[in-house]
C-alpha cells in the first residue's frame, strides 16, 4: 500500500474522537497520510541536557536576565516547596523546586493549580522549560515534566543518563479546536505504529537512491521522532521533492499535451477590429501591451496550441490585452471563451466587453451559475449555433451543457484561482485552442521560468500614463477614529472609499475581530452618518452583489464596506481611499491586490492599513514591504522571501496549491531537480504505465484530484 491511499478509519486512533476529527479536518487532516504528512511547525529539542541557570545565561545577549524563547532548561529537579500568589486571574499555585546544580525557581501553574497533587514536595521530576529571571528569580510558566526515574546504584553520580522518552526533540504541530500537542503526538506516534511498517514508495527505488534520499517510511519517522535537527530536515528534503516532482509531472503532462493546430491567420493592422479598437481609445497602448499582444499573435502564428500566462501587477491593462488578442481570432471566425473566478468580475469584464466590442459588432454573451434557466439555455444554444463570438463566464462555462461552434482562444483571468483539471475541462470543449493564462500576482521570472517550464511568460511592468502611486499608511488600531476622519474628508470631497474586514459577521471563526456587518452600522451611525454606506460579501445572493456594486460604480454609495470579495476586478475609479482592517491579518499578495482597488482614476489615492498589536515578525516584514514598495513584482520577490510560494504556484483553484513541505527559495533548486526528473519520467513513459511507475501514477491522479476539485 502506498501512503497516499491510506484513509483515516473512525476508532483507528487514540484519543480521536468525531469531535477531534472534526478539529483534524480544519487542519486538512481526513486521512492517515494527511495526519503522517501533517508537518511539524517547529520542534522542541529537549536532547541537550541544560541546567536551568544555563538556559538563562545563554541569552542575556538578547535580553537582560530574559531568555531566548526556545532556549529550554532540560534538568532533573527536585520539588522543594508550595506557595500561592494573588493574581487578576486569582490564586496560583508557584511550585519551587531545585535543579542538579542547586538553582532554585519557580514553577507558575496558571490554571493548573492541580499540579500541586502531581508535584509533591520532595518527589523528583525531569523537567523542560524556558525560564526567565524575573521578580529576582527564575520563573516558568511553559514547562513540561514526567516524575524521574530511580537513580541507576550501579552507576556514578556524574554518569547519570536520563531516558531519551522524554529528553528528545518533540514535534511541536499546528492545533485546531480541542486538539492538544500531546493528544497529536499520541495520535501521530499510533499512527506510525499500525501502518508505517506497511508502506510502498510512490518513487521508482532507483530515483530515490540516485538523489539520497530516504524511503518513505524512513522520512515518516524522522519527521516526527528525529534523534537530531537533522533528520527532521532530511525528512522534510524527501517530502518537499515528492511533492515537486508530483507538481512537476502534473505541469509536464500538460505541457506534453499541447497538440498541433492550423496557424491563426495574420492580423489586419490597419483594419482588422483590434486596429479598429486601439484608435478608438483615448490613450495610446503601453510599449509592454504592445510587446505582450505580439507575442501572443507570434504564438497563434505558430502551429502548436498557444499556452502563455500573462502577468501583471492590478492596473496594468492585462483585460486590454486579451481584448485585443481575442479580436484576432474572432477575426478569423474562432470563438473566444473567458473565463473568470466570480460573478462580480465576470459582470465586470462583460460591461467592458460591451463598451469596447459592441461598437465593432463583436457577438458578447455573458454566462454564470445565477442567469435564470431560460436565459443561460438560450446563450448556450447560441454559443453552440456560432452565434456568440465572445462567451465571457464563471464555473458555469465548464458545465457538460456548454458546448462550442469553432472555439479558437480561452482566456482564464486571476488563473491562480482555477485547477488544472478545470483548465483542461475547457480546453478540451475544441479541438486544440490556444490558451491564454492571466494573473495579477507576479511571479519572480526565475521560480515561474522552474515552475512553469515550457510555459511561455509575458511580463506587464508599466502601468498606463497618468496613474499616479497610491500612498500607503499604517496605522495602530488605537488610531482607527483618525483615520476614519481623514477618509471622511476625502469623501467629503467628491470621492470615494472601501473598507475591508476579514470576517463577514462577528463570532466567524470564533474570533472577536471587527467584520464587515458590524462595521458597516458603525460607520454608518459614526464618522460617516448622512452618507450611505453599502455592504458586500461573499454570503449575499449575487443579485444583491450586482445591485450593490452598480450602485457604488455610478457613485450613489460613496462607502462600500467589504471582504476580501472586492480583491479581484473591481474597477471603480472615483474611489481614492481603501482602508484595510487587521491588515496584520491578509497576506502580502492579498494587500497589494486590494491596494490595487484605488489609484484607478487621476485623484491621489490612499491605502490605510490599520493593525492590531502585538504584531509577529512575519506581519511586521508584509506591512513594512507594502509601505516601502509599488511595484508589484517586487512585492512578489519579497513575499517569496517572506511566505514561501503558496498562491504564487498557480495550479490550484481558490485555496491554492499550498506546499506542506516545500520552501522557496530554499528549495529552488530542489524544484529544478524535481523538473529534470519529471521530464526524463515523461520521455520515457508519458502515461506511466510501466510497472516502475504505477505507484507514482495512483499518486499523481489523486494529487490531480485534489487539485481540480470542485471549487
């Protein structure tokens, strides 16, 4: 059995229960390969034996008298004394004990004052804490213990060795709900128990040992029961290629796939629609639009499917550019499908469409799950008929009802959102179309070049003349009245502003953030009473979304507060001010994006990114590379630097692809590894039906699965 099929049986597991189930489920946990895949978030290393006064001294370079978080006391102790103190949460027990060397501290039991049944005065324990020297004395309140063992008569007081059960390093996992650490490790360790004996390698053996790595079971324990640091990154170096060489054989098949087709004949450059629509704008295409729409004619000039990914920061005039491109085909009597993640960007694009195309008797038809069943029947039959020249939709274009005449080109906007499998569900509607990707997060051209392989890229550095940059500030929530002051003034004056929350009603997530209904009857009573203030989320019915933001669009509401669905393809230029709520909250890309909402227009714009404190190292690093940088590639190299790929990887729908074990850029040139091995799998055995390949084949269809769900 491979580790992949492995299922997660109800009762299988000490202290697994519906309800810790459930709690496993938020984590992504649904099986036993997902729990023995279930990645550490940092490890305790309780093997370096260390007295409590040396863990201290360790870090007074840090610090005065305060230690290093992570640098722990790992000791025998003896319990020496009982004491309560008063505090605002009440009586708590202090336990004071003494370690081998004679320093006596402090044990704080905040809630745990039961400890005093299980610490006994006198009785002995092997104990793991971080101490810090405060109130003139060493005190912890994050230890762990186990009662020590009868001391060895045979053996030299010095000689003493403590058993390895509990000074080792422990995995230190991420929790949700009721889980515990201990009630992980114990599932974790049981896990490994039953069924680590029992696993196959999804990898060919003569891979594995041609790039040193460990087997699958080997890895497994290593991960989660390392004897060294080590290890743990050894395991972690076979994880994170196996699933790079799965994301490689994903990508590569693809790639493979892109059969031949007749060559798209030359565009008209004088009179062809697309020339027809570039005089008509009232400002000159940029030198990289103009750079990026020949590549794209270069590419359907050729006689292989076009498949080239577009990116460019929001702002950059990608939809012009597909616009363009697909006036060529339709030209030539292809239809054009484009594809978008929402509803509201979908209407959006389709508005643009009509403004821009009709006027050159472009066929635009407008496609989405919410259209009344008459209405989508009739496009659908039109766009079968060849009566619809440019299909603009949701997921509803990939329904098996959807089918085309003479479909020539696929534009698939934010395609970071969509599957592979998805992708392919449109793609396969024709015999070869070209297929033109688009995304608003830019990838650093090395990791894309790796990523996407045979992948061709366009790249949209400038933004069109006359946008000016938006001006980013950033403030502590003590301070969210002086914003909401200095926004006032800016509507006051003719414009025009969102804000943002993370959550859509309080108690989401049982969190007590601000969210975007609350708000919204806060700001309508406070600091913008007398103005109407509109309200969209993700749980309205899109009918009240489309009326919501045709009324923001022609400025009836001048405030729209909002998730995070106003992220993508908003297009409101009279809207000068965002504000961004438990900004500490959103990731980098997600800021820029939302950021990208204002400075549409000629007025200065504004974004204001208001935090909560205390604020970790990460959020620190993503707010300050907001205030310092505009420019969106260089918000994606530091978010690379930051975070990792995550959604920078552009496979997976919403959610994303989401690497439990890779690392960019530490793992670069693992993934260029992972590359050079997929495509000598793929030459050798495109479909992976040699016996060598079969496990690595069942691996990739279910890690395609995953990856083409449903959205």
């Amino acid at each position: 059995m491979i580790l992949s099929e492995l299922q997660l049986a109800p009762g299988k597991l000490p202290g697994i229960g519906p309800a810790r189930r459930a709690d496993l489920q938020r984590l992504g946990v649904g099986s036993v390969a997902e729990l023995l895949l279930l990645a550490p978030r940092d490890y305790e290393d309780r093997s370096t034996p260390r007295s409590i006064s040396g863990s201290v001294s360790m870090s007074k370079s840090a610090a005065p008298g305060s230690s290093v978080p992570g640098t722990r006391a790992n000791t025998r102790c003896t319990i020496v004394a009982h004491d309560y103190i008063r505090t605002s949460r009440g009586m708590v027990l202090k336990v004071l004990l003494r370690d081998t060397e004679g320093t006596v501290a402090a044990l704080l039991c905040f809630g745990r004052n039961f400890l005093a049944n299980k610490l006994p005065i006198g009785s002995e324990i092997l104990l793991s804490a971080v101490f810090r020297f405060q109130y003139g004395e060493f005190q912890s309140s994050e230890f762990e213990f186990v009662p020590a063992p009868a001391p060895d008569p045979t053996m030299e007081p010095g000689a003493q060795a403590e058993p390895t059960s509990f000074f080792r390093i422990e995995p230190i996992y991420p929790l949700s709900g009721g889980l515990s650490q201990a009630v992980l490790r114990a599932a974790v360790r049981s896990a490994i128990e039953q069924y680590a004996h029992n696993l196959g390698d999804e990898l060919p053996e003569e891979l594995r040992v041609r790039r040193g790595l460990a087997t699958r079971a080997a890895a497994i324990g290593m991960l989660h029961s390392p004897t060294s640091l080590a290890e743990a990154h050894e395991a972690r170096q076979r994880f994170a290629y196996d699933e790079l060489l799965l994301f490689q054989l994903a990508i590569g098949r693809e790639v493979t796939a892109r059969p031949d087709r007749p060559p798209l004949a030359p565009a008209d450059r004088t009179m062809g629609r697309a020339a027809r629509l570039v005089a008509a704008l009232p400002f000159e295409p940029t030198t990289d639009q103009e750079t990026v729409l020949q590549e794209i004619r270069d590419d359907a000039a050729g006689t292989t499917a076009m498949l080239r990914l577009v990116q460019g920061e929001v702002g950059s005039g990608k939809t012009l550019v597909a616009f363009l491109a697909s006036l060529d085909y339709i030209d030539a009597g292809r239809q054009v499908a484009f594809l978008a993640p929402t509803e509201l960007l979908a209407r959006q694009h389709a508005q643009t469409a009509a403004q821009l195309l009709l006027p050159l008797d472009v066929r635009v038809e407008l496609l989405t799950g919410s259209l009344p069943a008459g209405e989508k029947k009739r496009v659908q039959q039109a766009l079968a008929a060849g009566e619809v020249d440019l299909i603009i939709g949701t997921h509803a274009l990939l329904s098996e009802q959807v089918a085309f005449d003479r479909l020539g080109l696929v534009v698939i906007d934010e395609q970071h959102r969509f599957g592979v499998l998805q992708r392919a569900a449109l793609t396969q509607k024709s015999k070869a179309p070209d297929l033109l990707l688009m995304t608003a997060t830019p990838i650093p051209r090395t990791l894309a070049l790796t990523l996407y392989g045979e992948l061709d890229i366009s790249s949209i550095y400038n933004k069109p003349v006359g946008r000016l940059p938006v001006k980013t500030h950033l403030a502590s929530s003590k301070r969210a009245d002086e914003v909401y002051s200095r926004v006032r003034a800016v509507v006051d004056e003719g414009s025009q502003a969102y804000f943002v929350y993370p959550l859509i009603e309080a108690g989401d997530n049982g969190s007590a953030l601000r969210d975007a209904v609350s708000m919204q009857d806060y700001l309508s009573k406070g600091a913008f009473a007398g103005i109407k203030v509109g309200l969209i989320h993700s749980r309205m019915a899109e009918a009240d979304k489309i009326e919501v933001m045709r009324s923001f669009a022609a400025g009836e509401t001048p405030v729209l507060v909002a998730t995070s669905v106003v992220e993508v393809g908003v297009d409101v230029p009279a809207a000068c001010c965002i504000v961004v709520e438990h900004a500490e909250r959103f990731g980098l890309s997600a800021l820029h994006q939302l950021r990208g909402r204002v400075g549409r227009g000629t007025r200065p714009s504004y974004a204001f990114l208001i935090y909560d404190e205390p604020l970790t190292d990460d959020a620190k690093a993503r707010l300050r590379t907001l205030y310092e940088e505009q420019d969106g590639f260089a918000v994606a190299e530091r978010d690379l630097q930051i975070r990792g790929p995550g959604d920078l990887s552009g496979v997976r729908q919403s959610g994303f692809l989401g690497f439990r074990f890779a690392r960019f850029p530490e793992h670069e040139e693992l993934l260029k590894t992972a590359r050079r091995d997929a495509r000598e799998i793929l030459a050798q055995d495109e479909r992976l039906t040699q016996t060598v390949h079969q496990p690595l084949s069942r691996a990739l269809e279910l890690f395609l699965n995953q990856l083409g769900g449903a959205p």
